[in-house]
C-alpha cells in the first residue's frame, strides 16, 4: 500500500504563510504528477496545483502568484508554500500523488490538512 501524509496546516492571520508538506511512503517504484486540492465547506473539491516528475507546474487561478508548488523526488515529498493567505483560502487541503508500484498504477490520496485562515 502507499500512504500520504499531509502535514503543515493550522491557523494563520489574513495575509500569512504557510508550507504544507506530504510524504509518499510505501513500496513505490516512481511518481508521475503529484498536486494539492482543498474542500472548503458546503463546497467541491478544486484543484490548486499540480507537479509533474520533471517539475513542470499548473495553477489554479487562485493560486497563481501565491502559492508555489514544489518536490523532493528523493523523498518522495511535495510541498505547497502558500503567502498572501485570504480568508477565502480556508479549506482542507489534500495531496494526491500517480504512484507506479509493482502491478500498476494508482491514484493515492492523503488524509488532508485543514487551513484556517482568519480575517
């Protein structure tokens, strides 16, 4: 099995930082793309940005100038450094990874990490 693990999240001020971070673990031979998603309540879960293995990156317009994806492929981490947080970017937030193990492919998921972000 592959677990992620988010860590990172918490409560900030209006106009703060934060660095989330997931770790991939398990019997992983590579990983494609790997990205970050939040659920705010009473809403679906968006895209907010994405990595592939070779560091090409896409945002969400929210995130754009705000945020900056990242990887350590050695450690099979990602990691979202977020500034300039808004109210409005309170949610949980979620990591996914393309794992390629022994007998295939997988889209794993992380448990997720909740952002407070207060005005």
């Amino acid at each position: 099995q592959v677990q992620l693990v988010e860590s990172g999240g918490g409560l900030v001020q209006a106009g703060g930082s934060l660095r989330l971070s997931c770790a991939a673990s398990g019997l992983i031979l590579s990983i494609n793309a790997m990205g970050w998603y939040r659920q705010a309540p009473g809403k679906q879960r968006e895209l907010v940005a994405t990595i592939t293995s070779g560091g090409s990156t896409m945002y969400a317009d929210s995130a754009k100038g705000r945020f900056t994806i990242s990887r350590d492929n050695a450690k099979n981490t990602v990691y979202l450094q977020m500034n300039s947080l808004k109210a409005a970017d309170t949610a949980v937030y979620y990591c996914n990874a393309d794992v390629i193990r022994l007998g295939g492919q997988y889209l794993s998921w992380g448990q997720g990490t909740q952002v407070t972000v207060s005005s």
